[in-house]
C-alpha cells in the first residue's frame, strides 16, 4: 500500500508510515494496513522484531478527522496488537506524535525520539475522548497520568516523555535511525521462542514453571 512501505532488513520487518502530506494522520485504509502487517508479522518466522517509523515531518498527527467517527472497531484492533504481539515492536519517532500518534507511540514496546519532537493525547481539544488510545496510553504512563493528559490535551516535549515512561531513549535526529534499527536488530538476534514465552509471561499469561528450561 502506497501509505504503507514494508520493507525486510534481514530478521526486522520495517513499517514506514508515509501519508506525509496528511501528517501520517490515520485513516480507515492505514489503520487497515498497519493492522495486517502487525497480524502478518506475528505469523512470519523470518521476522523476530518490527521496526515502526515515519517519513514526513510528524510521526503521526492523529486520526484524519474526517473518518475518525467511522473506524473505531479498527481503531481498537490497532491499539491492542502492542498488548498482544509476542515479538518486539520498536517506534522511531522523528516528528510531533500527537492523539492516536501518540498511542502508536505507548502500544511500542521500545521508543526511541528524537531531540526536539513532541507528544500529546490531544483529542479532547477535538471535542473527542480517546477511548481506543486510553488503554495502551494507560498501560505506559500509569492510569493517573494518563486521565490528566487527557483531560487537558496539553503537549509536551522528550524530557517528559523520558520521565513518564512513555519513550526510552532520545537521540540526535540524525542518529535516530541508525539507534532504533541498532535496537531492532539486536533485540532480533535473540532466541525468538525465549522472547515470545519472556513477553507473555511478563503479561501474566503464563508463569515461571509453564515455560520449558
């Protein structure tokens, strides 16, 4: 799909968002493809991490606000593959991660920004809830924290996003890639059975004693 590039970087499977000239803002049709390509991805034994990245000055505005009422079932297919994927989802953001940008951002097991982009759950100054977002958000950044980015949709920059537990690391623009792609392919090189029984377990699904020594 033309707003979704997937390209193979030996055992990571990169996603690129490229609906740039609508700040990689999520419509019906990408919501669709990302969700394909995560659900594929899960199947594919050749791939053991996914790399999600953008092109364009904003990582991802949002939704597009014109079908935004119109895919909400899909919407939360999308913000629950991170609580249910079993291999690493890595997000590199380059630009502003703004309402559902952001919780691309949150449903990414490792986020890695660059210096200067901003992040906010900005829906409510759309007069919408972000009820599809609020869980992975949720799950990222604590409960409490969350409702209050929600209630009052404020942006914030990296340092923050660093404290709140939202991204993990912060590198120079020009070294965002070359980092994120760095962690991809050596989170990829580990025994993918070992991590996928690690990632379920560290979600309760299975103890200690279920999983083979």
């Amino acid at each position: 799909m033309a707003d979704l590039e997937t390209t193979r970087e030996g055992r990571v499977l990169r996603l690129t968002l490229r609906r740039a000239s609508a700040n990689n803002t999520l419509n019906l049709d990408l919501c669709r493809a990302l969700v394909d390509a995560l659900e594929t991805a899960a199947q594919d034994h050749e791939a053991a991490a996914v790399l999600l990245d953008a092109r364009g000055r904003f990582f991802c505005a949002g939704f597009d606000p014109g079908e935004a009422q119109d895919i909400y079932p899909i919407h939360s297919a999308l913000f629950s593959l991170g609580a249910r994927l079993h291999k690493p989802l890595i997000a590199a953001i380059q630009g502003p991660a703004l309402g559902a940008g952001m919780g691309l951002v949150a449903a990414a097991h490792i986020a890695v920004a660059a210096h200067g982009v901003q992040f906010g759950l900005t829906d409510i100054r759309d007069g919408h809830w972000p009820y599809a977002i609020f869980p992975s958000v949720s799950k990222a950044v604590g409960e409490r924290r969350a409702l209050e980015m929600a209630l009052t949709g404020r942006v914030f920059g990296v340092n923050e996003a660093l404290q709140y537990g939202l991204i993990h690391e912060v590198a120079p623009a020009i070294e965002l890639d070359d980092r994120a792609s760095a962690i991809a392919r050596w989170v990829a090189s580990a025994d993918p059975e070992i991590v996928s029984r690690g990632m379920r377990f560290s979600r309760g699904k299975h103890s200690p004693k279920e999983e083979k020594p």
